[in-house]
C-alpha cells in the first residue's frame, strides 16, 4: 500500500489530479471561515452549543455536521452543498413519476445534461427558499433566548444573506464540478467527506481532555475503556468496508445465436444486487425526520407537554429513540429501492438481447424473481445501516461516553460516508496506477469501489 501511494507521485498526470483536489479542497474550508456580514457569530455559536446540550441532535446539528461546521459560525458556505443533494434526489425520484423526465434521462448523455440543468435551477430555488427562511429567523431575538444574532435587522440584511448563501451554494457546486472533471474522485462526495473530517480534530481533542492521562485526578474516561473505543472502531471500519462491497450476485445465461457464419452470445454474467442500495439516503432522511421534533421545540413554548415529551425522547436516546430511527431506517431503504430498482425493466432489457436467469422462465417471472431476492436483501441492508445508526448510541451506553459528538466516531452517518467516499476515490487512483502499469493499493487484488 505505502508502495502504491508513493507511485502516485511518479505519474505526472495523476499527481497534478491529486494537488489540483487538495487545492480547490483547501478554497472550500477558507470559505467556510469567512462569515457571512450582519451576523453576530460569537453569538450563534454559543446558542447552537446550548441546544446540542439541552435538545440533543437537531436537524442544524446534523445540516452542522455536512458543512463542516459553517452553519455555526453562519460562513458564506453556511447551506453547504445539501440544496443540491436535495434537488439531486427529488429529481431522481420525479423520473420515476414524471414520464417526460422519464424519457429525458432515458436519452443518453444529452438527456443526463438536461436533467443535471434542471438539477441546477432546483438547487438555485431551494437556496433562495433557505437562505429567506434562515434570514428571517435569525432576525428574531426570541428564537435565540436573549442571544442578539443580529445587530441591524431589515430588508437589506434579508437581501444580502439570501444572496450570499446561495452564491456560496453555487460556488461549492462548481467546486465539486471541477473536482469531477479535472480532479480526481466524485466532488460532491470528497467535500462532503472533507466537512466531516473537518469535526475529527474537535472529537480527538475531547477525547483526550476526559481521558486526561496526565491528570487522573480529572479523568472521566479511563484507560481500558480508550483501548476498547479504539478497537470498536477499527472492528466498525472493517465491517462497514465488507458490508459496502457486499452483494448478492444473481447468474445471468445469455443465449448462443447464429448471425451469418458467426455465433454470438452463450456468455454467463452475473446482476450484483448491492446489500446497501440505497446507500446513506435511508439515514440521512430517517435522521433528519426524527430530528425534526427537537427543532420544532426550539420554536414552540417549553410548557407545552408535547414538546416536553418528544424533547426528552430525543434528547435522552433511549429505546424509544432507537425503536424509531430504526422504524424509518427501514421504510426510507424499501421506499428509496422501490424507486431506483424496476425487476420488470430489468427482466425485459434481459428478454430482448436473450438472456436469463438459469431456471426461471424469462419475463413476468424473472422479475418476481429479482423482486424476490431485492426485498431479502434490502432487509439485510436495512438492518445493517440500522445497526451502525444507533451504535454512537450503544456506544455511549456501554463505554459511559458523555458526548454524542465524540461518540458519532464510531458509526452513524459520518463513518458510513467516509469509508464508501475513500473506496471509491482509490478505486479511481488504483485505476489510474494500473493504467500505467503500476501496482494498485492491495498488491495481486484490485480494489472494489462502491458504484
């Protein structure tokens, strides 16, 4: 491995990739400093440590964590790249009910231009839609309980937040475009990745003053119990490496036929069916939904019982917690495969270039058949992302870790979007390496990215 990365560095073309990155990387964490003007963010920054503290994990807190901590110190980055995630996956799941989005994606690489433009303006709308929202509550004093965010409130401080917020939207946008086209790995991903990686220092350096190895009188983590968080975490890396490869291969036979003097066809291939289809969406959607009723607290009355009841049931985690996160876990990765995985479509494609699924009859039951096999394995998948969704809970429950911070480390929604973003970005480095007859990172085996 230590082979490989230093061979990165002999190709001229690959090494201009990888500073080309690292330097629009380092622009994007300059951006998400610079605050945007008419905010007070001293201010902010303590009102948002006051709700992590009382409220639990809101849905800022998680929008805090994907910009890389830009939301609390309101950055020209503050929305971070999340409109385009967003309008990215309504346009995915309009295609599937809109017939004439339908036939645009079906029209080769023009018809993925047209989709991704109109993913654009859809990113361009919400930007204005949040940054409006967002300009309006942060001018009143009572959502912020005494704090001033906002010395001169108005119509000008409207206009200028709302434009700067999705200008810097639009900016990381392009930034992960130039990434795709000149850099090396998926854009979008890497500055995503890059903003949780960002929060790693912070946790690392918490863990380190409840350890207090050089003061046991003010230890509130001891020894034994570090070694274990660190073994848990390599334990969570491996496992979530072997379950992000994971699929269920399903042989595929195609027919031998005569065309003039020559034969074609008689190949054996294989469907991959991915355990994890929908990928992190099933998580990111349950999280913000069960987040969404500490947020809703933040802006209604504390005497009202409702909110005193669901404020307790998030900020304490408990099985109520963890029996509802699970619960949406599992409706968002059957709702999101149900969207994205057409057995009937798949059945025909195989029907029309003659090929079929060893003993199943071609058609109607070859897609009850791959609908069959999905719905078993999406369960598998399901219960695996539930699993490392309410491990930073486990894990504060068995090792007494004080902080859901510093507990995320070890599963949830951040580890999943590093460990799939890191293989794919050495698959892509491993292919540029091999290209040029280089050895890859595992000598003898080439790397499986997630696709």
């Amino acid at each position: 491995m230590f082979k490989a990365v230093a061979n990165i560095f002999k190709v001229p073309d690959l090494r201009k990739k990888i500073f080309i990155t690292l330097s629009l990387l380092v622009v994007y964490r300059a951006g998400c400093f610079i605050p945007t003007p008419g905010v007070n963010t001293g201010a902010l920054s303590q009102f948002f440590a006051e709700v992590s503290k009382n409220q639990g994990q809101t849905i800022f807190g998680m929008l805090n964590l994907f910009t890389g901590g830009a939301l609390t110190k309101l950055s020209i980055f503050a929305l971070g790249i999340m409109p385009y995630i967003s309008a990215s996956i309504i346009m995915q799941l309009l295609q599937n009910v809109v017939p004439a989005l339908e036939k645009i994606a079906k029209e080769g690489k023009a018809g993925y231009e047209k989709i991704n433009q109109y993913t654009r303006y859809f990113t361009l709308v919400l930007c204005f839609v949040q940054g409006l929202f967002l300009s309006f509550w942060l001018s009143n004093p009572a959502n912020f309980r005494g704090h001033l965010i906002v010395p001169e409130p108005g119509l000008l401080f409207n206009f200028t937040t709302v434009i700067t917020l999705a200008c810097g939207t639009i900016f990381i946008m392009w930034l992960g475009e130039q990434i795709q086209e000149r850099g090396i790995g998926n854009g979008i991903s890497i500055i995503i990745t890059t903003s949780i990686l960002s929060r790693i220092p912070s946790s690392v350096s918490q863990l380190w003053r409840l350890w207090s190895p050089t003061d046991p009188a003010n230890q509130q983590i001891s020894t034994p119990v570090v070694i274990g968080l660190v073994a848990v975490l390599v334990c969570m890396i491996a496992a979530v490496v072997l379950f992000t490869q994971a699929q269920r291969r399903i042989p595929i036979q195609y027919g031998r036929r005569v065309v003039g003097r020559k034969m074609y066809g008689g190949q054996s291939t294989y469907l991959p069916i991915k355990i994890d289809m929908a990928g992190v969406i099933a998580i990111i959607f349950a999280s913000a939904v069960i987040s969404f009723p500490a947020t809703l607290a933040m802006f209604l009355p504390k005497d009202i019982k409702i909110v005193q009841f669901l404020q307790t049931v998030i900020q304490q985690r408990g099985f109520w917690y963890n029996f509802i996160l699970v619960g949406l876990i599992i409706f968002f990765m059957y709702f999101y495969t149900a969207m994205v995985f057409h057995p009937l479509e798949i059945a025909n494609n195989l029907k029309r270039y003659g090929g079929f699924v060893p003993g199943v009859r071609p058609g109607r039951p070859t897609a009850n058949y791959l609908d069959y096999v999905a719905t078993r394995v999406v369960f598998v998948g399901a219960i695996y992302i539930s699993i490392i969704a309410i491990f930073p809970n486990i894990i504060m429950e068995i090792f007494r870790v004080p902080s859901y911070q510093l507990a995320s480390l070890f599963g949830g929604t951040t580890l999943l979007i590093m460990v799939a973003v890191i293989l794919d970005t050495m698959k892509q480095v491993e292919g540029q390496l091999m290209t040029r007859h280089y050895d890859g990172f595992i000598k003898g085996s080439p790397l499986k990215g997630r696709r």
